[in-house]
C-alpha cells in the first residue's frame, strides 16, 4: 500500500463512504484534533509511570481510534436502506466511559481534595498530561460543532469529556507519585 494517493492535492479528502470535502471542514478539523491527542496519548504513555496506568493508555488509544472512525463516516453513507451499518464502524459504549470514571475514583482514593485550581507543570509527564487535557477539550469542543451541524452517537461527546477530566485526575496523580509541586492558583488580589 502506497502512503501518498496524490488524491489530496487539491485540498480535498475524502471520508469514509467516499465522500470528498475540503480538508479544513469541520469533520476533519475534528478527528484530526483526536488524531493529535492520540499522538499526546501515546507521549503521556512512553512516560515513566506504572504498567496499569500504560495498559489503559493504550486502551484510550484504541477507543479514540474508534471516535476518530466515528467522526471521519459520512452519515449520508453510515446506512443501508434496510438502516444496518454498512461500514461496520465500531461504536463507544456506556461501558468505556464507566471505565474512565472508575479508573478517576481510583485515583482519587489516594489524592488530597481538590480546595484550587492547580497550575499545569510541576514534572516533565505532568506537563504532557496536561498538554494531552487541553488537545482533548479542543477535541471535545470541535466535535460539539459538528455535533450541532451533523449529528452521530452522543457518546462520543460523553467519552471525549470524561476523558478530559481523567487526564486531570491522571496530572494529579503523577504529581504525587512524582513527586512534584502541585501549585495552587490563587488569585491575586488587585
């Protein structure tokens, strides 16, 4: 298989189903946002940090790949006549986004409460969960547009926002377990 098709060099791309739009529409703007946060996904993970916490990672690599599917379908082309998949895109289930949530009240078990917010940094790994936080809520708020143009399976905003809040939790995490400052911010009065 060749990398290069030379199909896009006039700006287009197409989806699947086959349907070509412009490379700066706002479905591709999305699962290109999700394609780069699997990209910090993958660096948060190449971090030194526990196997468990590596083997999720992976598993959230895996279940962006599937919102980035999600998002890349034409839904003119998604079904058949008959209303049965035609592309056999997998699916975000109730049951990813529960795992996302254990996985934060795990963590949470073993942290101090939250009484500020805290200032992204601290440790090299925390700085990247946070850099990976901030690409998902740009993910999150992308894919929120084009939720409102063209709809597709809710649960993909779901899973894109708890994940958000994960990495949060995940910062914090390896800031204990890093040993680093976490710094409140307070503000400062005028």
């Amino acid at each position: 298989m060749k990398i290069y098709t030379k199909t896009g060099d006039k700006g287009t791309t197409a989806l699947f189903g086959g349907t070509r739009v412009p490379k700066h529409h706002i479905r591709i703007e999305s699962y290109g946002t999700v394609d780069e946060l699997n990209s910090h996904i993958g660096l948060l993970r190449d971090q030194d940090t526990d196997q468990p916490t590596k083997d999720f990672l992976t598993e959230i690599q895996d279940r962006l790949f599937t919102i980035g599917a999600i998002l890349a379908t034409d839904p003119e082309k998604e079904k058949l006549k008959n209303g049965k998949d035609r592309l056999n895109i997998p699916k975000i289930s109730d049951v990813d986004i529960e795992k996302l949530e254990n996985a934060m009240d795990k963590m949470n078990e073993d942290l101090p409460p939250m009484t500020h917010f805290v200032l992204p940094g601290g440790h090299q790994s925390v700085s990247f969960c946070h850099i990976a936080r901030c690409v998902c809520r740009r993910a999150e708020r992308l894919s929120s547009a084009l939720y409102d143009i063209e709809a597709f399976d809710d649960k993909v905003l779901m899973y894109l926002n708890r994940l958000s809040d994960y990495l949060f939790v995940l910062a914090r995490k390896l800031s204990k377990q890093l040993q680093a400052e976490e710094i409140q911010w307070i503000p400062k009065k005028s």
